[in-house]
C-alpha cells in the first residue's frame, strides 16, 4: 500500500505538464523553435577542443595501456563531439516539423519549394544527408577507437589518435559540411518567417493584384502598418491592427485606430471611449498577394499564402475589387475578378465575408455594375474611395462586426483546445 502510494503523484504531475503545454502555443511562432544548427567549423572547433580536454589517466603506470586508452577516449570523444549535432538536428527538425500549426507547414513548405526551384534539393534531402553524413562519421569513429585501442606501443596509439583525429575532421567536412550548410541557410528563411496570433480574430483582405487592398488596410488600421516577410517572396503582406471594444463576449461596441485620433473625425467622443466594458482587443488585418484565375496546381508561392491564410487562420475575409478598369494587369481584368470571386467565395462559404468595390471614385466599366449584381445575388458590398473618403466608416463598422463573428468561433474553439483561449480579460476604466 505504501508503494502505491508513492507513484501516484507521477502521472498527475505529467498531466498538468502537458495541460501547460497545451496553453501556451497561442501563435504560430514553431518555425523560430527550429534547433539551432552550428556551422561545420564550429562543430570541428568544439571537437577540437574535447580532444584536448581528454587527457591521459595517471593512474596506470603502464605506457602502452595508458596510451590506449587516452588515444580510444580521445576518439570517442571527437565521434561524439561530431555526431551528436548532427543527430540534434535531424531530430529536433522532425520533432518541431510534426508540432507546427497548419499554417506554418504550408509556409515551410513554400519556404523549402522556392529554394528546390534554386538547387533541386528538398528540406526531406538535406535531412537524409545529415543523417547518413552522421552513420558514416560514427563508423569511421568506432574503427580509429578500435585501433588507437588495440595499438601494439605506446607511440603507435598516439600516433593513430593523431592521424583519426585529423581524418575525421576531413570526413566530416566532405560528408557534412555541405547538408549543414544548407540547413542553416535555409534554417535562417524558416526561422525569420513572421508569427501570427491564433487567439486574435484577424480580417484579411483578398482580391487580384493591383485592387487596391494594402492602401485599404493603411485607411482602417494603424496609421503604420507592419509588413511581414516571407522568405519564398518579395511581396510581404501588410499587417494592421484595429483595437476593438467588446461589450460583452459577441458584440463590439467601439473601434479605435492606434495612433490615429479618431475622436477628431467625430466617430467616437471622449465620454464613449472611456466608459465600461467586458475587454478590448488589438485585432489584425492584414492584405494578401493577389490571387489569379487559374488552377491550384499554376499558382505560385504567393497565391498558396493567401489560399493558407484563409485557409488555416481564424479569419474573415473581405474581397476587394477594382471594377473600374484600371487595375494595370491584364490578368486582373473586371471579368476575372468576378469570375475568382465565385471561385473563392465557394471555397470558403462559412467565412465571414464583405465585398468591397474600391477606388469607386474612378468610376466602373460598363456593364461592370450589373455583372456584379448577377454574382452577389443580393448580398451587400461596400462603395469605396479611400481618396474621397466614402464608405470608410461603413467599411469600419463591417470590419467590427466580422471580427464579433470570428471571436465567437475562437471562443468555441477554446472551450475544446486551450491554445485559441482568449487572453485575460482587460476592463476598461
């Protein structure tokens, strides 16, 4: 009876560990956890000095004996100092690949696809490079042990430590050196690749190039948006940020602007602003690359990140259009706006969703109007001119409703997986 109580408290402590665990992963920020890969140099200046850090044992008396095994300790010793590294990093790159979010494995897989496009190689080939680099260094480790070990004097043991030493090295450069490389000169694309929040309810902007979306994120979020950069391209995708009031747990109230004043443009007076509620949220909007009208299999990598994006992050989507004509892509043409509008918007019926006809000041081409209708089918969508200001603060007021839908769906998420738990409340006062 008192053993079983002893191993008890073991598998509790266990399950709290992993409930730990389970809350803290509230962004996709798995890419920065890749292990860090040190250089073949490095690798073989730290080898270097184990070996010297292995010194002879005193103890024995005989010079033979004591030869061997200073000279099989010291070769065991730089086998290890060089294989283990590269055991970490397969490892801990299969580990870290398994546990990211969904997201992030489309944009490791975009980041790895554009550099197969530069040297022909996959992240899946440079692997199975290190590991097989690492069998043979072990081998080659165990047999110069073997000999230093079994060496007839004194001289020839040392002489062998010397020799295995120095050929080691030179293997592991030959076999290792070049996958090691590869893998921190792809580690530091992967690892700079921007997080985003799994618990805040975002608003992405999609439409065809050139339509108009990152100017629309400028005018309804932060006066300066960030860009976040993707390795696989030079497009990044502009993030802003909309701080929303919530009155209670579904319905926002109130929406500010960081670092805009928006009290002046009279949408909010200073008596709102400060009263009660529930909480407030910074909530993302971010634009995308533009999307075409073609089949998944043609799109590049930039059409896959915003496809991902819609796909895998708790999001609403708001389409933007340039029904005037002026788009400057032939492949953004009003026809085909329409056309990957159906397309889209029949890929992702659920999502909370506004269409947005932009720089209405220019005017529409004729017969854009009635296409238009024709495909919405009496849905509602938004004129708008940021140069003109119409329909800002009616797209504002969207925006802030979508967001309430998206909140509502990551609080149902939450109630079955701790990581898109809302933070802690903030009362406002």
């Amino acid at each position: 009876a008192k053993s079983t109580q002893q191993t008890k408290p073991k598998p509790k402590q266990k399950q709290k560990h992993q409930g730990q665990n389970k809350k803290t992963n509230v962004n996709t920020g798995g890419l920065r956890r890749l292990p860090v890969v040190k250089s073949p140099a490095e690798i073989i200046n730290k080898a270097r000095k184990v070996a010297l850090k292995t010194a002879g044992d005193k103890n024995i008396k005989n010079a033979r004996n004591r030869a061997r095994k200073e000279g099989a300790e010291t070769m065991d010793a730089v086998t290890k100092a060089l294989c283990v590294p590269l055991r970490d990093v397969v490892n801990g790159y299969k580990y870290e690949l398994r546990r990211l979010h969904p997201f992030e494995k489309v944009v490791a897989d975009l980041t790895v696809r554009a550099r197969q496009k530069k040297d022909g190689l996959t992240l899946q080939d440079v692997l199975d490079d290190i590991h097989e680099a690492r069998k043979e260094v072990l081998i080659a480790g165990k047999d110069w042990t073997a000999k230093a070990k079994n060496a007839d004097m004194a001289r020839e043991a040392m002489d062998t430590m010397r020799e295995g030493e120095e050929r080691m090295y030179q293997l592991f450069e030959e076999l290792a050196g070049k996958p090691t490389k590869l893998i921190i000169d792809l580690q530091k694309s992967l690892r700079t690749t921007p997080a985003v929040r799994l618990d805040t309810p975002a608003v992405v902007l999609v439409g065809a190039p050139n339509v108009g979306k990152s100017s629309i994120v400028r005018a309804i979020s932060s006066a300066t948006p960030e860009v976040n950069n993707y390795p696989f391209t030079t497009r990044g995708m502009t993030l802003g940020h909309v701080q929303v009031f919530w009155e209670d747990d579904t319905t926002a109230s109130a929406a500010i602007i960081p670092e805009v004043n928006e009290t002046l443009k009279g949408r909010f007076d200073d008596e709102g602003l400060s009263g009660s509620y529930a909480f407030t949220q910074l909530c993302q909007v971010m634009d995308s690359p533009g999307l075409l009208v073609r089949p998944d299999n043609k799109r590049n990598e930039m059409e896959a990140l915003t496809l991902a994006a819609m796909q895998h992050l708790p999001t609403a989507v708001m389409y933007v259009m340039d029904l005037s004509g002026g788009a400057g892509d032939k492949c953004s043409s009003v026809e085909d706006q329409l056309q990957l509008r159906r397309e889209v918007r029949a890929r992702f019926p659920r999502r909370p969703w506004i269409d947005v006809v932009s720089k209405y000041d220019l005017g529409l081409v004729d017969g854009a109007r009635e296409e238009l209708h024709e495909i919405l089918d009496g849905a509602p969508y938004i004129e708008l001119s940021i140069k003109d200001d119409i329909g800002v603060d009616e797209l504002r007021d969207e925006v802030m409703r979508m967001l309430g839908e998206v909140r509502v769906v990551l609080d149902a998420m939450a109630a079955v997986d701790g990581r898109n738990a809302r933070p802690e409340k903030k009362k406002q006062e």
